[in-house]
C-alpha cells in the first residue's frame, strides 16, 4: 500500500497528515508525547510506502521531536525533479498550481496572526501523493530505478543526517590559523606598500586601479562598467606581462 503522508514541528506541538486517493487526516500531538503515541509507532514503522513532498525535511522535523521515518519512504519533490530539472521551485503549492490548477493555501510567516489558515497536513498528504501517482510512471525505467531508487533517495537520508549532526569544529585550531594568515597577509600588504612608497586599500578596485594604470602606468586590464579588471586572473597577466611585482603583491 501507499500513502502520502506529511510531517510538520511547529514548537511543542507536531502536525501529522496522512492521505489516500480518496480520503485524508490530519493529527495534532504533543511533542513529548508523540514518540509513545500508537500513531507514531505505526507511521515510523509501517510497511506502507509514504510519500512525503520535501523527504529531508521530514526527516528534520521528526528528528527534532525524537522519532525517525523507519518505514518505505518516497519523496514526490525528489520524483518532480528527477522528471524535470529546470523546475525554478519545486515546492507543493507550485505543485498543485501546475500539475492540478489548485490553490494549496499558506500562511504568511512574517504576520503573528496569519490572515490565511495553510492546507491542512491532510491536504498536504494528499497533494503529495497524488503527484507521486501523476510523475513516476512517466519516468523512464532508468529514471526510476537508478537516479530516483538508487541514487537520489538513499543519497537523501545521507545528506539530511549529515545536516541534523553538524560539523565538528576545533576553535583554537581555527583561530590559530586566523592568525597565522592574518599575519602573512599584513606582511604581504607591507611589501606592496614599499613597492609604491604609500599605504592604498588593496581592497579597493578603484584605489588598485588608481596605482596600476596611473601612477605604475601598467597596461591596461579587461574594460568594465566601473573601469578595468583587477581580479585575480587580470593581475597574474599583468605580473607576466610586466614583470612588476605589485600585482602580486594586490
């Protein structure tokens, strides 16, 4: 069997959706008791495939809350893609809009109050699932069992588990080198300075410009709006041109 399903936090309480071709539900439970309420022991464990729009965020919201997605999972924004790539959203309101010409209502989050109730986690359910149902026959056999199956949902679970742990950080290590390259680059900055025999903002496009092509009267870079280039490429080629040595200096 397969259900859409759709799985939201909204601080101490937890929205779950769960949706048939022909029927949807929605639950509101405390987050504290949702890791012991028979719902979430079924629909963590369920053999039933659930198809959720936007998988990895599931998995976040249900991580945050203290249970994990066990069961078979689809994701119907990963199908979408993998269908079509050059999708600029690939959100379910757009989904709907597109694929079904409905309106999946949502809140504003800049209002305290919002003046619009969004879909209930049901519809969304639903939405999801039936996307799911439109999208996935159309894919090819490789589409399908390859890049969705194979690479793009086991790759999913990765991803957003790496997310949800972070990455470790040494902080003296990290301040250690802030130093160190705080040091060579002043170092760096004085060199460039005796060249011209001034202090200049080596940050500046127009100060560097000002010293290249004026006082230096080095060759003239790429032309832009606000002059000529002195990116790093513009100045590698001016140090082999010229053989000067505040270009590399910059």
């Amino acid at each position: 069997a397969v259900l859409g399903a759709s799985l939201e936090t909204d601080g101490p309480m937890v929205h779950v959706g769960l949706a048939s071709s022909s029927h949807a539900a929605s639950w509101t439970v405390e987050a504290s008791r949702l890791a012991e309420s028979p719902l979430a022991q079924w629909l963590f464990s369920t053999q039933t495939t659930l198809v959720f729009h936007d998988l990895k965020a599931a998995f976040h919201a249900a991580w945050r809350v203290g249970v994990d997605i066990t069961s078979a999972a689809a994701d119907s924004m990963l199908t979408w893609f993998v269908a079509d790539s050059t999708r600029p959203s690939y959100t379910l309101e757009s989904a709907a809009d597109l694929f079904f010409a409905a309106e999946l209502a949502v809140s504003d989050p800049n209002q305290l109050v919002p003046e619009t109730e969004p879909a209930a986690p049901g519809v969304r359910a639903w939405f999801a699932l039936r996307l799911q149902e439109l999208l996935e026959p159309q894919l090819t056999e490789e589409a399908r069992s390859t890049i969705l199956h194979s690479i793009e949902l086991p790759v999913l679970r990765i991803l957003a588990t790496m997310e949800h742990t972070g990455a470790a950080v040494d902080p003296v290590a990290l301040q250690r080198l802030s130093d160190e390259f705080g040091q060579k680059a002043a170092q760096i900055a004085q060199r460039a300075y005796a060249v011209i025999g001034h202090e200049v903002n080596l940050a500046s496009p127009k100060q560097l410009q000002e010293v290249l092509f004026g006082e230096l009267g080095l060759p003239k870079t790429r032309k832009l709006k606000t002059g000529y280039s002195t990116n790093a490429e513009a100045l590698a080629d001016l140090v082999v041109k010229t053989g000067n040595e505040f270009p590399m200096l910059s």
